[in-house]
C-alpha cells in the first residue's frame, strides 16, 4: 500500500489500492479505469456497508465493481471510511473515539464532498451504496448534486430485525472466528468492527430516521433489496419511495443483505439497465 500521488488525486485511473491523505487521515482508495468514452459519463462512486471495506467488494471471486465500471462504460472509485480496510483506525474506538447517531449524516456531509473534491471528479457521480453506504448516498443526494443513486440495502430507520442481526454479529464476534474472518481485509479489526457495532446497538441510535432528507431528493434512484435481507425488511423501500417516487425498485429472490454476493448477475443487469438512459 502506497500513498496516493498527487496526480491521482486529480482524478487520473490508479491500477491499484492506494492510501490518500484528507483531513489528516489517510483513507484507502481505488480507481477502477473506464474506456475513452467514459470521460464523458458520470463516474461511479462506491459505498461501502457497515463492515465493508474496498477489497470486501470482491466477493467469491468476482470483482463486482469493477463489472458494473466496464459494462456501462464509466470510471470507478472505492475507498474504505476511517477504521476500515487499511485506511487509518479510530482512536479509542469505544471511548471517546465511539461514533454518535449522526455518523453517517457527517461521512455524507463532510468526509463525502472533501474527498470527491480531492479526486477532482467535475461531473456529479452516480453513488452505488450498500447498506450503511446506501444510507450515506442517499444523504449526500439529498444535499449534493449527484446524476443518480443506487441504494442497495438501505437503512432509513431502525427495523428490530436489524438490532436482532447486528446483535448476533456482536457474539459471533467474541465467541467465533468472526474477527480473524474480518482481519483479513481489516488492518484494525477492532476499529472497524465496534464502530459499527456499538452504535447500532446503542439506545441514542433507535431514533435513526432519514425519512425527512429522502424526501428532499431530487435524482433517479434504484433501489435493490433481497427478499432475505436479514437486516431488513421491504419496509426500507416503501419508506425511501414514498419520500422520493421517482425511486425504481427491484427486490430479488434467493438474496440476503449482500446482492453483489447473493446475486451479483442480477444486481449487474439491474444497474446497467436502470444506468443506460441517465444523460
């Protein structure tokens, strides 16, 4: 792992991960390039979920966004949010290092709009999120140009079955072989872990509802859910469709919390056909 370039950060194809300054921490990044055309084509900005990271985007053997940046002709960018994959840990995780409620309104807000600024990018992106990631593209639509969003298992309030599921994932975490799985794309297993975690299951955070700001969307969206979500139900969608109704919605079958895993040639042909009439 290198530190970027500057003339990466201006927004030129990298081949591989790099770590990149902002703000005082360095973040992992990773450029996927595009055909020559593709400088004509909003980007596609990658969002990661909860214990997510850039290589866990690569699932059994596929490398799914970079299928989606080659089948519709555009460029590519993933990074991994402080405390995860190799960018810089949180300090103090569980003290007063511990997120608040509002951790995705400030990644939205703030991280979001500084770091696409440092990679140059001129053109509003496309935001391809999961999970917490979805959550985040959304708030940043509601605030920041973009050309589209894709929402793939979005958070917009707070299900019981998600508390149920993330408390699960606390076990496995202490009593299986959960945080040897995650070290292995996690420099700080920790870090990425109970910042997630401990918010989620905290009682400040059952009042999480982005109702309010979905309605303040203005570009296309999609919507992707699998039928087995086990950290949500359809609930999400209608929610995120009542507030923005020019939201498309695909739900698939035989899929959990990860299509891009679950059903990775399905999601594929959903996203580039809802991609290939945007401007």
């Amino acid at each position: 792992m290198v530190t970027m370039p500057e003339q990466a950060m201006m927004g030129l194809p990298l081949d591989a991960s790099a770590r990149m300054p902002l703000g005082g921490v360095n973040l992992e990044v990773r450029a996927i390039d595009g055909p020559h055309e593709a400088a004509g084509r909003a980007p596609l900005v990658f969002l990661h979920e909860g214990l997510g990271c850039v290589s866990l985007w690569r699932q059994r053997g596929r490398d799914w966004p970079t299928e989606l940046c080659h089948a519709s002709g555009r460029r590519g960018w993933l990074y991994s949010r402080r405390g995860y994959g190799s960018s810089d840990p949180i300090d103090d995780v569980r003290g007063r290092g511990r997120h608040g409620p509002d951790y995705m309104h400030r990644e939205a807000w703030q991280t979001l709009p500084a770091l696409l600024r440092a990679w140059g990018l001129r053109q509003p992106p496309v935001l391809v999120g999961h999970s917490d990631g979805a959550t985040i593209a959304l708030l940043y639509a509601a605030r920041h140009p973009v050309a589209g969003c894709i929402a793939i298992a979005p958070h917009v309030l707070v299900e019981k079955v998600a508390l149920q599921a993330i408390a699960a994932a606390r076990n496995a975490y202490l009593h299986s072989d959960l945080r040897a799985r995650l070290a292995r794309h996690h420099a700080d297993p920790d870090s990425a872990f109970w910042q997630w975690n401990d918010v989620w299951l905290s009682e400040a955070f059952r009042s999480f509802d982005i109702r309010a700001e979905c309605r303040r969307i203005q570009a296309p969206l999609l919507l992707v859910q699998g039928e087995q979500d086990e950290y949500g139900t359809l609930a999400q969608l209608d929610a995120i469709a009542a507030a923005a109704p020019q939201a498309q919605r695909v739900v698939l079958p035989a899929c959990g919390h990860s299509p891009h895993r679950d059903q990775p040639d399905a999601l594929l042909q959903a996203c580039l056909a809802w991609l290939a009439p945007l401007p």
